[in-house]
C-alpha cells in the first residue's frame, strides 16, 4: 500500500488562520499608515495658514499708523492706523463749529465708505457683501473686520492685494474679513469661509472723495478660517492696559476714547483636506479664541471630518507708541 503525502486538515486550517492574521496586520498597518498620513496633510495645511498666512497679515498690521502725523491713535485721530470712525460716524466737536472729528477726511463721501467698511465687531450691525456681513461657522457669534490704513515711505512694495506701491503721496487702506470662496468643494461640511483682504488708497493732498479701489471682495490670504476675532489693545492710564472689541471700545467709552497701542488677531482655522470620518474628531469641539469660547456649527449629515486649530497672534503698533 503506498503513502500519501500531503496536508492533513487540522494542517490546512492552521495554514489559513496564520495566512488570515498575517494578512489583517498587513491591512492594519496599512490603514493605520493612511490615517497618520491624512493627519500629516491636514496638519500641514494648519501650518502653512499660521507660517505664511498670518505672517503675510502681521506685516502690514504693523504698517498701521505709519506717517499719520500724530502717534496718539484712537476713533479720533485723523489718518489714524486702526479705522474706526468716517463722516457717518465721527465726533462731532461742539467747541469748534460743530466739526467733524473721524479716521478718514470729512472729504471722503459718506456714500463711498459706508459704516460696513470699517473696522467692525460682534455687535455691530451687520451688511451685505461684499461689504463686512460678520460671517462665520461658529454658534452665537459673528467674525470681526479689521480695517488699518497708513502712507508708504518708500515705492515698490505691494500692498495686500498684491497691487505695486508707486507711490509715497497716497495713503493705502487695508480690510481684513471672512468671505465666502467662489470655489468651495463639493464636501464641504459648512460654508467653505476664507480671510480676505480688501484695498484702496487715497491721496494725502487734496479733498479726496473716494477711495480707489476699495469695497471689493479683495484677494484671499487664508483659506478655511471658520472665526476671526480681533481686540485692540488700549491704555487706560495708570499704568492699566487691556484688550477689547471695538464693539465695546467705541460703546463703553466716552470721547476722548483712550489710546490704541496694539492689537490681537484669534482666527480658527480648519484644514482643506479632510480626515475622512474619524469618529476621535468631534462634530461639538469648543475652541478658546481669544476672549470667546466658540463652538463650530453642526456640519451637513454624513461630512468629511476635518481638524482645527486656533493661530492667535498679539501685533504691537509701534507707528503709534510715540510721545509717551
């Protein structure tokens, strides 16, 4: 009788399950693998906004105030770095005809600038865009607006737009605010919100009436930010010091408001690329910006998760510490 050669059963079943486990922490690894890298590109993205977009942003804020001929900045200082207050809104002087005291000339008409493109907060009364609507992708608060404006000391740089400086003789007017992007995805879980930057100028000279260029929906500087907050930085005397809305600061005090020394920016961003729909990203995460704790609205039913990250910056205005 000849003998046969082969696997027995038991054999072969233990062959499988060896084969199956090798093969599921292959898959393992694979899936873990795909998961760190879909992270690493989500976390790349949140560094690329906080490296170049918010370095972009700080360099001209610090411009603010720059040859404006008075280093004391508040809503009344003409040419002021920080845009508060136009003809719509100034102070008007009692002791001196009844004149008109704001950031930008008396000559710019009040049609032109109208209060939506000045520096705005929670609170404020909201427009249409592309004027500043206060949009966001949290619950319970609006995105602020900054609005700064100085006069280049020298030609051939570009201001934020990317639009060349070729000259010294005008001042330059900058807005930063939340817009919607004209190319969102088609998986966006909110409103697919970017930062924006809007800019004009103005001639020093003259009467101008207008500025050129400005009131548009400008150039996009970050992509995905869901809230943007803003708080000046005012000196109280005596040596107290603190950070508000602009809300607040042109509510709560009275003329002569005090003094604007610097500035802080809180924006939450969120990466373009999304996590695919892992459960560790929460839908209901709260986020400290500043001096609010956010909540980002529920997205649509069955989206992509994507991770956030708060990029906080403080901006000292230099171009307005003299005379101290």
């Amino acid at each position: 009788m000849k003998s046969q050669y082969g696997f027995t059963l038991i054999e072969l079943m233990v062959s499988l399950i060896i084969g199956l486990i090798v093969t599921a922490a292959a898959l393992l690894l694979f899936f873990t693998a795909q998961k760190s890298l879909t992270l690493q590109q989500g976390s790349a993205d949140l560094q690329d906004n906080a490296n170049f977009g918010l370095n972009y942003i700080v360099k001209d804020i610090r411009l603010a105030n720059l040859d404006a001929g008075r280093a004391y900045m508040n809503d009344q200082t003409t040419y002021g770095g920080v845009v508060l207050t136009s003809t719509v809104n100034a102070f008007i002087d009692a002791l001196n005809a009844n004149t008109k005291i704001a950031n930008l000339p008396n000559s710019i008409l009040e049609g032109k600038v109208p209060l939506t493109l000045l520096t705005k907060s929670d609170g404020d009364t909201t427009g249409t865009a592309p004027a500043w609507t206060g949009i966001s992708n949290v619950n319970d608060f609006a995105s602020d607006q900054l609005v700064i404006q100085y006069a280049p000391t020298e030609v051939g740089g570009f201001d934020c737009e990317g639009q060349s400086i070729t000259t010294t003789n005008d001042y330059i007017v900058e807005r930063y605010f939340l817009r919607e992007d004209a190319r969102a995805s088609t998986n966006e879980p909110n409103k697919a919100l970017v930062l924006a930057c809007d800019s004009g100028h103005y001639p020093k000279s003259g009467s101008p009436t207008e500025i050129t260029g400005f009131g548009d929906a400008g150039q996009i500087i970050m992509k995905r930010v869901d809230y943007f907050r803003v708080l000046l930085g005012i000196d109280l005397g005596n040596g107290q010091y603190r950070y508000i809305s602009s809300h607040d600061y042109l509510t709560n005090y009275a003329s002569p408001r005090p003094r604007i020394l610097s500035i802080q920016l809180g924006i939450l961003t969120r990466s373009a690329q999304s996590v695919g729909r892992d459960a560790e990203v929460k839908d209901n995460q709260t986020f400290n910006v500043l001096d609010h704790t956010v909540t980002v609205k529920t997205p649509q039913p069955n989206s992509p998760k994507y991770i956030r990250q708060v990029i906080s910056q403080t901006i000292a205005l230099r171009n307005g510490f003299g005379s101290r």
